[in-house]
C-alpha cells in the first residue's frame, strides 16, 4: 500500500488537461480534478463538468484514504494488547514461599506458614462481635500464635509485649451514635533492647468478621499476614529503631468500634506515628495502596521505594474518599480521632465473596498472600527505620500524586509539584498544536485562518463527540434500568464490551464520520484533517487539566499523563519530515499512544473489577448500571481518545460504526437472555438480608396495640426481588414500609446502622404467620422520670440489657425536644446534619453490663404531664450462637440456590412516654 507524500495529495494540480490527455489518453481522476479547476478558474466549466467534477473530488477524497479493510484489523489490535499484555500484568503475582525454602531465602516472607494459620483462622467459622468465636476462641487463638512467636523470638535483640485490651466508648458514624463496651484488642509491641524511640509504627487488621462470613479474605489474609511479619522481625538478626506495634481489633465490622477504642484509649496510641492499615474487599489479588497521609507525601515516597510489587492510584484515593464505594476502614478513624498518617492497602479481587459464607480458605489464593506479604513485610522493616517517624508534622507538606504503571514502576510527586506541571503541560500543548496548524498552513498553501476555522469546526464536532460518548453508554444503562434489566454484566463481566464500550467508542467519533462524510470537498489533505481532530482533543484535555488541577482534584494527573504522550509524539513528528508525510506521522503518535492505552484500560480495568461486584451490594436507590456506564466512558475517552479518531483515515468508515452499532445489538440480545441472568450459585450470588422479626409496639397507657411478626428485608441491589418471583419461596404480602413511617419510630422496623436506617425508603415487610421465636431476652427499665430544676424539662432515666447487638430510636412527639441526654451531644449540637429520630447504637464484647442512659425532654409551654417521645428499642441476635426458629430455617431452604442470605432474629419493642 503506497502512502501518498503531502506533495501528491495537496490541492490542484497545476498541468495541463491538454497534455495529461495525450500523455494517457484518458485523464485519471486526479489529473481531470486538475483539469477542470483549471476550466472553473477561467469561467469555462459547463454544469456537467461541474457535477462530475464533485463526484471526482469525492472520489479522490477515497483514493487518500487508506483501505477499508485494514479498519477491523486496527480495532483487533487494541483488544488483542488489552488481553495479551494488560491481564497478564495486572493478574501477575510472585511465587509463592514454602516452608521448605525458608532456608535457602531467609528472611523472607514464607506464604505457606501464614496458610496454615489462615487454615485455622478459618476453620472457627463466623466471628462476630459478642459472640463466643469472636471473644473467646479467636482471642486465644491470636494469643497462642504471638506466643509461638515469641518463642522463636532473637530475645538478645528484642523484646515482645502482649496486651489484651477491653474498651468502652462512643464516637459519631454516618448518622448514629455508636457506643461500645467491653470490645476486645490483642497487642503486641515488638522493640529492639538498645533503642531508645518513642515513636511507634501502628500495623492494623481485624479478626472478626460479618455475620455467616467466616472472614478468611476479609481480614484474615491480612491477620495472618500480619503474624508471619512479626515473626520475621523476631526472629532477624536485623535491628531496627522503632518500636512497631500489631494491632488485631476485634471490631471492625461493627463498624470500626476497636480502632476508635485503641487510638483513643490504649497506652501505646499516642506514640503511634504512622499507620499501615491492610484490609481486604474480597478474597486475593494483589494489594492496592488506595489511600495515603493526609499531607505526607514522604510515606508514598517509602512505599515507591521499597514496595515489592507497587500496585496504586491517586485516582482510587480520592474515589474512595468521595464516597463511592460502599465501605470504610479503620484508616479513617486512625486519621480522624488519632491524627496519624499512614498508607491504606487492601486486596480486592474477587470482591463476590466479599462478606458471605463463600470468603472461605479455599478462595484465597496462596501466591496472593505472598505478595502481600513481600510488600508489607519490606513496608514494615522500611518505616521501623524512618527517620521522618520521629517528628511526622515537620514532614507534613500537602498531599502526594502517585500511580503504577502495570505493576512495572511506580511514580510519585507531591501535589505542588503536580500543579506546577499539569499547567505547564496544558500550555506548551496548545503552544505545540498553534505551532503544528501554521505549519500545515505553509505546507499546503492554505492560509491559517481557514486551517483555523477547520480547528474550531472539529472542536464543535468533537466536543459533541465527547458528550456522545458518555451519554449514549448512560442511555443504555437508563434504558436497562427501565426494562428492570440491570446487572447483567453482573456474572458475565465481558458484556460490558458490547453494552457500554462500543457506545462510546460509536459516540465519540459518529460527528466527525459524519463531517467527513457529507462536507462539502476541502482542498486541505485529510491526513492534516485527522491530524487536527487529534489536535482538538489535546486542547480538551489542556483545557480539562487547567480546570481540575484549579479545583484541587488530584485526578487531573490523568490528563497530564495523556497531554504528556502526545505532546512527545507531536514534537517528534514537528522536528522530523512525519508531520507532512501524508500518514506517516500515525506511526509516531500510536507507537506512543500504545503507553496510554495501556495504563489506562489498566487503570479502568482496575475499577471494573472493584465495582462490577460491589454493585450486587450498593442498594436499590441508585441504578448501579449508569456507574459502570460511567466507568467505561471514562475508559474509552482516555484510553482511545487518540485512537478512535483515526477510525476515519479508513474508507468506508460509516460503515465501520454500523458495525459497532451491530455488535452493541448482538450483545443486547445476549444480555436479556440466560447469559444476561446476574447472578450464580457460589461465585456471583444474589445477597438478600432480613430480619426476622417481632414487633411489640406499647401505647401511652401500656397496652400492647401491635404484637406481630414478618421478615424485614434489607434490599442490596437494584433488582430487590424481584428475581425471585419465579422461585417456590412465598413472598405474598411483600409490602414497602413507607406506610409506617409516619405511624411508627423508625417505621416500626429494626434497622440494624445509620446505612440501613437511611434505606428504608425501599426496605420491605413480608408478614408472616407464625410468632418468630426470639432466642433471648430484652428487657427496658425505666429507673427514674424528674423534672429538672428549670421546670420546664423531664429527665428519663433507663437501664437497657439484651444481647451484644441493641438498638434506640428516639423520636420526640409534636412540640417536645430533646435537651440533653448522657449520649455524645454531636447529634443534638448539629441539628442541620442530624434531627429526628435518634440512632443510638450499642454493642459489647465480654462486657455485658447493661447499659444505663438518660434523656432529658423539653417543652415550651411547660405542660410535661402528656405523652412526651416514643422509644424504640431492638435487640439483634446476630450470631450462631442464637438459634433460628424453624420457619425461618424453612423460609432460607426455599431460596433459589443462587441466593445468600444474611440474617438473624431481631425484636423490635416501641414504648410512648
């Protein structure tokens, strides 16, 4: 295939028609364009000539472009190095460790020892807090190992305390008071005997785990992981200068109660300086660092240099820290009640098994525990030596931007630098491409205000593009959502492909196709045409750097990434001959763009699969189906912005988006078929919680109005279920509880946190006939009621005892206040962020004294004699060690085998006073 020189494929040609004739003996089509503007210039072109002269000139627009058929190859390429170098990369994971080679590779992590810990770890089933497993048998586990440890331990070098910890307290989260009591930690202090530091380095992971999860992902990858680091420290002849202390906390799905117990609490947090907090969203992977600081820089510094196998992302930072993702970490409480800096790692592959019966020892693959392992463990031995540890404030100098590059190499700089550079680069692109369009304006002989109007018109063309190309994807997503056929990606990952990747890709481009296709013939060659459609998504991009790097996102590192590459490629092709070479300077610019493609379809593939399951689990409020469109927009718009637009040096390239367009309709048709169903047994299932529950609802006068029972169900996706009306469970009777809300605190239902208060707008209740049998006791006392001295106000004096799980909903009747109450005031003090009703969560660990609490109610007029609030009091029996009665054993059995249920009794009980 020849590629035409600027030089043969610019403007008219300046022979004559007379000679060209002779010469061939019928003009070619170029040479009879040239012929006939000749004829045009000197008024002798008849209508015919001038019809035939455009059909002419479109078919010479064809001959510069290259053949058609080369397109599909072009599209191939990208997905064959999307599978043949991105998966492999990001799925890549070291060898794992045996016992056996511990001899010939001390000092290393040894995978194979933490497994048989996590074997054991596993074995003991569900640990929730309150429950014997979690308080009792895991504890004596964790001490049983430390005290393996310590006997192995290099005791000439080292010394190892142990502390069990028992806290009680109470702290503000998402919109409840949550109080604890009796919550256990296990501590341990490893120091070496000739140092003299007080600053400490804080490793933390939880042992217990959700309810029916027996948590051998999450956490008890990283609690094992944990354990084989302490051991290696132990038992090396390597001193180090800070002491380090391993923080197991026996409450962190409860949620996050044992952190804010130790950092405000135990002996040893207010010399903690630095944190590494390991937490797990599934079971396996590599671990991502997805939080860093806040304003040490200096840790992301450390973690480029000694991380095994860097894995990060600013861009994950601030998604998380937004509120995206439905989950927490004990790193917040850390940063927030402790004011410790530090690094937030997890694992999160195969986030399916993510807080179910599936997160078992099977699932977790041994190679993934080594290479956690290898980078804590380096992680550890680095920080336990940092200088920068002794006085962490005089490091605080704002935050860090870091990334990977598929696992190759890590980049970090801090946020100043970030800025510095975002809008130097923003400004030397647009200087570049001014520069590259005056000098396609002197190559082909046509002035820069008409190359400027050919800019500008693209520009129009391709910001349409960029708005087609997120909203056609998000147009799918509505219309899924409309058919109730969201999720069906759910299961079969690759559909997004054809559902939300093709519209963009179709999006993104369908303008300017059109543009080429139906413009009237432009004397500028249409390789400079397609030059300048990559020009205008450069200023894009410059434009959106200078914006966001403006409003302090971080992200904006995206752009700069992408104007980088392609300023590079530009200026080769300016200081080279490639840039007026017909398409020779494709060559230049997508030999360079391969980088691009590359990290970022591994940057998005990375959120896919943090997102494809945490959307089974994101509740029904919000169509999950329009996140994920979202994600492959953005994918498509950095991954290909440079790429799609050269769809149109082929000929026939309408057809090429027909194309597409057939292949999002074979993938539409598959999506509502069988393939398209979102869920599967074991590996992908459909999570449905309930309680079931009794309700006992007290009037003023103390008479029981309400006495029933049904099961509360918890929707966790948008399907709700609805899947499951094809199924032999009887759901008859299935009602939303929005009729109640006004009638009853809280709706009348037993919402477990302030996430599940918040969803009752779509929770539901399923009455049900038989009583539910309530596997332990409840009991409310009212111990006192005064006026206070004011005369104005009545304190309410309580003494609640029930199982480790209780719940208080207060709600203050028409005209009555709440003044004060023994609680944390943050609720009362806030009355713009919090108001009525009232949560006050409470759980205990081996502590089971009852609770004992005041409120004090308030009216205006002084009348305190009537009806003042309702209260509502629940009891959840959560763990296996409360029986379910045989109805509800029933009930589960009848599920299809897709289904997982997380569940436990509950009493709800309702008072007015």
């Amino acid at each position: 295939m020849k590629v035409p020189l600027e030089s043969e494929a610019i403007g008219p040609q300046t022979f004559s028609s007379e000679t060209v004739g002779h010469q061939k003996g019928w003009l070619s089509p170029e040479n009879r364009i040239g012929n006939m503007e000749l004829q045009a210039d000197g008024d002798k072109a008849n209508y015919s000539d001038t019809v035939l002269y455009h059909v002419l000139s479109k078919e010479k627009e064809l001959r510069r472009r290259l053949p058609w058929y080369h397109a599909p190859s072009f599209l191939l390429l990208w997905v064959v190095l999307f599978y043949a170098i991105v998966l492999p990369l990001f799925y890549r994971l070291p060898d794992r460790i045996t016992i056996a080679d511990e001899p010939i590779k001390p000092g290393q992590f040894v995978a194979e020892r933490a497994q048989k810990v996590l074997y054991e770890f596993d074995r003991m089933g569900p640990k929730v807090v309150g429950s014997i497993a979690n308080e009792v048998t895991t504890v004596a586990f964790l001490l049983n190992e430390v005290a393996k440890i310590r006997g192995e331990m290099r005791s000439d070098l080292f010394d190892l305390e142990l502390d069990v910890q028992q806290s009680s307290g109470s702290y503000v989260v998402g919109t409840m008071t949550s109080i604890y009591q009796g919550i256990q930690n296990v501590v341990a202090r490893l120091s070496t005997k000739s140092s003299n530091s007080t600053s400490y380095l804080l490793i933390n992971s939880h042992f217990d785990s959700k309810p029916g999860s027996p948590g051998a992902g999450d956490d008890g990858t990283m609690v094992v992981v944990m354990l084989e680091v302490l051991r290696q420290m132990a038992i090396s002849e390597d001193k180090f200068e800070h002491p380090i202390v391993f923080l197991f906390n026996g409450a962190e799905e409860n949620p996050l109660q044992a952190s804010h117990g130790f950092i405000t609490q135990h002996k040893w947090a207010t010399n903690c300086k630095a944190v590494i907090n390991l937490e797990v969203g599934g079971s396996g992977g590599r671990d991502i660092l997805f939080q860093s600081g806040p304003n040490n820089p200096w840790l992301v510094k450390y973690y480029k240099q000694y991380s095994k196998h860097p894995f990060a992302s600013t861009l994950a930072e601030e998604i998380f820290q937004f509120g995206i993702l439905p989950s927490d970490t004990d790193f917040r409480i850390f940063r927030d009640y402790g004011n410790i800096p530090g690094l937030d790692i997890a694992q999160f592959s195969n986030g399916y098994v993510y807080h179910t019966k599936f997160d078992s020892f099977d699932v977790v693959p041994g190679r993934s525990v080594q290479s956690t392992g290898e980078n804590v463990l380096s992680l550890v031995r680095a920080f336990a030596n940092a200088s920068e540890l002794r006085n962490t404030k005089e490091h605080s100098v704002g935050h860090a931007v870091f990334f990977d590059f598929l696992g190759l190499f890590f980049v970090t700089y801090t946020e100043k630098t970030g800025v510095i550079l975002n809008y130097c680069l923003a400004v030397l692109s647009v200087l570049l491409v001014g520069f590259s369009l005056w000098r396609m304006a002197c190559v082909s002989e046509i002035s820069l205000g008409r190359i400027s109007i050919v800019f500008v018109v693209l520009l129009g063309l391709h910001l349409l593009g960029c708005l087609l190309c997120f909203s056609l994807p998000l147009i799918m997503a509505a219309l899924y959502d409309i058919g109730d056929r969201t999720l069906t990606y759910y299961s079969n990952n690759w559909l997004v492909i054809g559902l939300y990747i093709c519209p963009a890709i179709i999006g993104m481009v369908l303008p300017s196709t059109l543009y080429y296709r139906f413009k009237p013939n432009e004397k500028l060659n249409h390789s400079y045409q397609i030059y300048i459609g990559l020009h205008v998504h450069c200023v894009v991009l410059a434009f959106l750097t200078i914006f966001m790097t403006a409003i302090g996102l971080r992200l904006s590192y995206m752009c700069m990434i992408s104007l980088s590459l392609y300023v590079g490629s530009l200026m080769i092709n300016l200081l080279t001959t490639l840039h007026d070479r017909g398409y020779y300077w494709v060559l230049t610019v997508q030999l360079i763009q391969l980088f691009q493609y590359l990290y970022f379809s591994y940057l998005f593939y990375i959120f896919l699969v943090i997102f494809f399951p945490a959307m089974g689990r994101n509740r029904d409020s919000v169509n999950p189906d329009m996140l994920i469109a979202l994600i492959c927009a953005l994918g498509t718009f950095f991954a290909l912005g440079f790429v799609v637009p050269l769809i149109n040096m082929f000929r026939w390239s309408t057809i090429l988006l027909i194309g597409l367009g057939v292949v999002t309709f074979i993938f539409s048709m598959i999506s509502v078929s069988e393939v398209g169903f979102p869920y599967r047994p074991k590996t992908s299932v459909m999570r449905v919680n309930f309680l079931q529950t009794r309700r006992m609802f007290y009037e003023y006068d103390g008479s029981l109005s309400v006495d029933d029972s049904g099961y509360y169900f918890d929707y966790q996706d948008r399907r709700a279920l609805r899947p499951l009306k094809d199924y032999a469970v009887n759901l008859t009777g299935l009602t939303s509880i929005d009729t109640s809300c006004d009638e009853y605190v809280m709706c009348g239902i037993p919402c477990f946190w302030s996430s599940w208060c918040r969803g009752l707008s779509s929770a539901a209740w399923l009455p049900r006939e038989t009583e539910v049998d309530i596997p332990g006791t409840l009991e409310l006392s009212l111990l006192n009621s005064s006026l206070l001295e004011s005369g104005k106000s009545k304190r309410f004096e309580f003494e609640l005892a029930g199982p480790p799980h209780m719940g208080l909903y207060i709600r203050p009747l028409e005209g009555v206040a709440v003044e004060d109450w023994s609680f944390l005031r943050t609720m009362l003090d806030k009355p713009d962020k919090y108001s009525s009703p009232y949560q006050i969560y409470f759980s205990y660990g081996l502590d089971k004294t009852p609770l004992k609490f005041h409120i004090d109610f308030a009216k205006p007029d002084g009348d305190l004699n009537g009806p003042m609030f309702e209260l509502g009091v629940v009891g959840h029996y959560v763990s296996q060690d409360f029986e379910r009665d045989a109805t509800t054993l029933q009930f589960i059995a009848d599920l299809p085998d897709f289904v997982y249920t997380m569940e436990w009794p509950s009493l709800f009980k309702r008072y007015i006073f």
